[in-house]
C-alpha cells in the first residue's frame, strides 16, 4: 500500500529552480526533473530535455516525481574549493528528497550531487537502488553519427571504449564482474554531439558497484546516468544518503571531463606521482616467443634490441612453474636463483634494464601456495572459487592482508634477490575483483575485495619504489577498460592487448586524460597495430615504443614478428624519430581535437616551446587545421620524412597535405 502511495501522491505545484554556474545551468521543474544547459563561448546549449534526472526503485517501481518545495544557497567552502552549494526539497507521499549540487569555482563546467530519501511516514519503506545524474542529450537528424561516446565498463570482446552510437545502442557499464575475470573501470561516461558534451559519474575514493548505462533511444536522443542497485530498508525517520555524482558539459570530445575528473579526484586526496625519466624508455619484450621460449633465445636477441634503441628488456610469461607458486622453470633455471640473477647481469651488461612479467592475485589449482594456504583464496557466495579464465588459474583475495603480505614478498625476491629494476604485471583479471565471501577473512562486508584492489596495487607499487626508486611499474589488464583507482600505483600504463591501431591511439587519449597530460603511456608491442609497424601511432601521441620482435631470422620456428632485414630499417628509422623528440615528455594537448568529429583524427603535444601535430586516416587530400599555436609564424615540417612545409602564422593555420595512413608534423617557431 505505502509503495502505491508513493507512486501516485506527488502534488503538482508549478514551482521550479535553478541552479547556475558559470559554464552549467541545471533547471529544475516542479517534479524536481531536471535538465542541463551549457555556457560554453558566450551561447546557451541546452544539452537535453528535462528527465526524472534522480530517483529511486521501491519494490521494482521507479519513484520518479518529488513536488518541488523549495530552495536555499549557502557559501562552499571544503576540501575540493570554494563554490556555492543549493539544497533542493521536495516529497512524494511518506518520503522525501533533498538534492544538494555544489558548484566549485575551480570546476566551472561541473556540478557535484548528493540526494538523500528520508522516510517521513509511520512505515518501514524498502529501496532497491538509486539513480543520479540521468540525462539526455539531444542531436540534429543531419549530422552522421549523431553521437560519439566514451565507455568505461570491462567486457570480454574487449570493444572500442571510444565509439559512434546508433540507435539501439545499450550498454550498463557495471563496474563490477561482467565475466568471471572481466570487471572494473573508469566511473564515468560521456556523450557528445558536435555542438556540445555531457559527462557524468561517482566521486568516491575507491571502486563502488555502479552501473553507468549509455543508450541511444532513438535516432536523435541518448541518455546516460548513475545506478547504484542494493537494497536498504529505511525505518521511520531514517535516510539514504547516494554516493556523491557529477555531471559536466563540454564542448569537442569527452578528454575534459575525464580530466577534470581527475584534478577533483586529486583534491579529495588521490595523489600521482611525476612518472621518472626511465618510465619513457622504450621496451623489447620477450613475448615474441611466447611461454616456450629457450634462455639462448632471449639472450640471442638482446645485442639487435640494444642496438636499435630499446633500453628495457622484459622477460615474459613462461619463467615460472605456474601462477602462484612463482617457481622458477627448473628446465631453463637449473641452478634456480643463480641462474636468474646471471640472466639480469646478461641483460644489464648489454645496456639494457630488466623487467619481470608478473600475473599477481593469479593462483593455479594443484599449486603449493593452494595447498598451504586454501585460506587465501577469493570465494563466492556459493563457496565456489573465482575463475581467471586465460591461465586457468583462480583469484586470491585483494583485501586478505596475508595475500598483501605474501605479494609483497614475492616483490622483493623479483628486485632484491634475482635484481629486476621494473614489472610488467598482466591480466585482465587485475582490473577489478567480485565481492569476497570467505569467511576465513572476516570482512567486514563481501565488497571490500572490491573496494581494496587499489591498495593491493600501492603495496606492490611501494615495495618496488622502495628498492629501485626509478623502477618502472607497468600494469596492463588485457582490454579491460583500466580503473582509475589502480593509477596512482603505477608509474606506466599501456594499450593493453590493442586489437587495432585506432585502439593504441583512443586509449593514449583516455589515459592521459586520468593520468595527466605527460603519464607515461606505452603503446605496446608495435606488432598489434596495424600492418604489425605502425610505429607513427605511438609516437604521434606522445606514447613509448615497443616491440616483441625474434631475432635473427629463424631463431623461433613459423615466427610471425621475425626482423628481416628490410624491418630492421623500419625499426631503427622509427627508434631515431622517438629518441629525437621524446614527445611522451611533453604535454598532450588533448582538448583541441575531437577525437570523433574532426577529420582527419588530430592529436597535439607541446614541448620546448614547438607544437607537434599527428594526423591519422587511410587517405586523405585535403586541408588540416594546425589549432593551439601562438599569435607568431612558425616553419612546419614533417619530422619523419623530413619534408619542409613552409611558413604559417598563428594562432590557427591551414594546410593543404596528402598523406596515406599517417602525417607527424612539427611547429617551430620562428
């Protein structure tokens, strides 16, 4: 009966609100529905129509209209800045709904959410699940594709994070397991038209098990919003509080919502740290010969990767005797820990640093570590362990501190004992873990395997530092879409198994939007991009170059990354153009193009004073726009080709070019 009541009692008052910043206006009718304008360059864009933007779900119904009943404003004044915060009321039948959006004056294109639900009846009411942030975004029928889109959820086909939508489109973007080792993310969402973006998502500390879902109902409207689904019964008197939300608009593409994401995440406390010079070093990694790879094989090829400018040598997966345990292979480590510290002094003495690849919180069955400690394992509600599916391992426990402690141990044998100076730690598995029900580590509720993932990460992260201070930490989680919360411990992140060159460049871009505009990003083994040698992907967006090539010809049977001699050239070329202009020490410029709707696809760096500009497409024979120069001329040259395009003058210019594939031009001024 209650639930009824609620569903039919709100009043119709015609009253509204608004709240106004300097780049935002959100409008509030008198259901407390709401929808967003933007003021970006001195015009008004109403980004949507208003929608039921924060509701709950009682009993299956979605509790939608609150009548409005009133407003008031007060000075801001706490960790994140100064702003100005409004409370909003309203009430429908025995629960009530207060709305506060602070707006910060150092977030002028941001609003920050908190909704509280307070049961004001004599009855117990049950709520099932929240939604904040919901809105549309509306675009004209002539432009093809209406939208482009930013999505942050884990999935097993490992999909394009930066996408046109369709009509039809839907995707949850759970931050939770949506496979058995699929899971995690970014907790934000943007879409954007060519006029103008929206971006929302949560503001915690740590994971939560939110849904971000993105759908585009029709052939002109998207939606977009928070979903948090639990189940709390409210006593009289007694309140739901939601996690803290935003919504932010922009114009051109989803880069500064993703960055202003982070400068707030950054004011509530999560720190980066300036990545050392060794994190932009370029890497050969031994994965060219797979798990069966022979030591003379490795070894073999380290004097062609020193001699080409690769200054890291990672050893791959097919060292250990399984996940877990983390023995050494006795076939190609007879005499054990000597002959793996002799294989670093070989490595170092070519002038090369070493990195270890490494699956942590991975644990096979039939291993020791299972054996003697069943108690470290990450167990369902059912009991039953938690499958990661490449290694055909199961998780342990992020948040069980022996598995912390046993973890950091492990560190210390890979940097102390055996002398690795960086870890190359891999699996999709390690980008978000499901909730923990093993009694055995009395948690205090079964998300807090969820929640304390990032700080299993800053234990590795610390432990490494601590021995190398200029250690490289490298996590790559397999296609998954990296989750924020993990950034802070590691000092190097990467394109992560990219299926396409288009990948290496869109996830360069999502990544130094969240980990600042100089993070070292590494476009992995050069041999997952397009034609296996598109080096001018990577070095055209400020990434670190990389390569699983084998050598000499031959060294490993039906090699598919063999260096031929006529690759070889390429390579070299490739590795002179990266060590010249290092451009991953510069600051990408990631605001100025729109990664969806500006042909050809641009991406821009700042260095010493010079503009550096990559565009990418199959063909094209046309103009481009050189954006973000100074009021002054600059000579513009092809820095690969080394083809002089003449004089421009700022603080925008044109140039007619043909290019096939890709064009890196630089911009000195004169």
């Amino acid at each position: 009966m209650l639930v009824l009541a609620i569903l039919v009692s709100a009043c119709s008052t015609q009253k509204s609100a608004t709240v106004d910043g300097k780049n935002i206006q959100i409008l509030f009718d008198d259901k407390l529905h709401s929808k967003v304008v933007a003021k970006l360059e001195g015009r008004a864009v109403e980004v949507g129509d208003f929608s039921s933007s924060e509701f709950v779900v009682i009993s299956g119904n979605e509790v939608k209209d609150f009548a409005f009943e009133g407003q008031q404003q007060e000075n801001l004044d706490d960790a994140i800045g100064k702003g100005k915060k409004y409370i909003l009321t309203g009430s429908n039948a025995a629960l009530r709904k207060e709305i506060a959006v602070s707006l910060y004056d150092d977030f002028p294109s941001m609003a920050v959410y908190q909704v509280s639900y307070t049961n004001t009846g004599d009855a117990e009411v049950t709520i099932d699940g929240w939604t904040n942030s919901h809105y549309t975004i509306s675009a004209r029928e002539t432009d093809d594709p209406r939208f482009w889109s930013y999505q942050s959820g884990s999935y097993e086909s490992r999909a394009d994070w930066v996408l046109p939508l369709k009509a039809g489109f839907s995707q949850e973007n759970f931050m939770g397991m949506n496979a058995s080792d699929y899971g995690g993310g970014t907790p934000v969402v943007d879409v954007w038209n060519r006029n103008v973006g929206i971006g929302v998502g949560h503001l915690e500390m740590v994971p939560k098990l939110v849904s971000l879902p993105v759908s585009m109902m029709d052939s002109t409207t998207a939606s977009l919003g928070v979903q948090f689904k639990m189940k709390k019964t409210l006593k009289p008197g007694e309140s739901l509080i939601t996690l803290p939300t935003f919504v932010s608009v922009h114009r051109g593409d989803y880069f500064q919502t993703l960055a202003d994401y982070r400068r707030l995440m950054i004011k509530q406390g999560i720190a980066f740290h300036e990545p050392p010079a060794s994190t932009y070093e370029p890497e050969w990694c031994a994965w060219g010969y797979e798990r069966k790879f022979t030591m003379d094989q490795v070894v073999n090829t380290l004097p062609m990767a020193k001699k080409l400018g690769y200054q890291w040598a990672t050893l791959d997966d097919g060292w250990q005797t399984a996940e877990g345990d983390w023995y050494l292979d006795p076939k190609k480590f007879p005499r054990g820990d000597a002959d793996m510290i002799n294989f670093v002094k070989q490595m170092n003495a070519q002038g090369l640093k070493s990195k270890l690849w490494w699956a942590p919180l991975a644990v096979d069955p039939g291993t020791d570590l299972i054996k003697q400690h069943p108690e470290y394992l990450l167990l369902n509600e059912d009991g039953s362990r938690q499958d990661i599916s490449w290694w055909d391992a199961y998780y342990l426990c992020p948040a069980y501190p022996p598995v912390q402690e046993y973890t950091k141990n492990l560190v210390k044998t890979f940097m102390q004992t055996w002398g690795f100076e960086g870890l190359k730690i891999d699996g999709q598995h390690l980008n978000g873990a499901p909730p923990c029900y093993n009694p055995a580590h009395q948690h205090a509720y079964p998300e807090e395997s969820v929640e304390k993932m990032p700080e299993f990460f800053k234990v590795i992260y610390e432990t490494a530092i601590s021995i190398h201070p200029n250690a490289v930490v490298q996590i790559c989680p397999c296609g998954t879409a990296f989750s924020f919360f993990t950034m802070p411990y590691m000092n190097q992140s990467v394109s992560s198994d990219p299926e396409s060159s288009w990948q290496i460049r869109l996830k360069g871009k999502t990544l130094k939007a969240l980990m600042g505009p100089n993070a070292a990003y590494y476009g992995d083994h050069v041999e997952l991009s397009d034609g296996r040698d598109d080096f001018g992907t990577t070095v055209g967006i400020g990434g670190i170059i990389g390569t699983k090539f084998t050598w000499p010809v031959g060294a490993k049977k039906d090699s598919k990354v063999d260096l031929t001699p006529e690759r070889e050239a390429v390579w070299a070329k490739w590795s002179e153009v990266y060590h010249a202009k290092m451009l991953p020490a510069g600051t990408y410029l990631g605001s100025l193009y729109d990664i969806g709707f500006d042909k050809p696809e641009t991406h821009a760096i700042q260095k010493d004073g010079r503009m550096y500009y990559a565009f990418y497409a199959n063909e094209w024979n046309g103009e481009v726009e050189l954006r973000g120069l100074e009021a002054r001329s600059y000579r513009v040259l092809d820095y690969v080709d080394q083809k002089d395009y003449g004089m421009v003058t700022g603080p925008a210019a044109k140039l007619a070019v043909q290019f096939s594939r890709n064009l890196l031009l630089e911009a000195v001024p004169e």
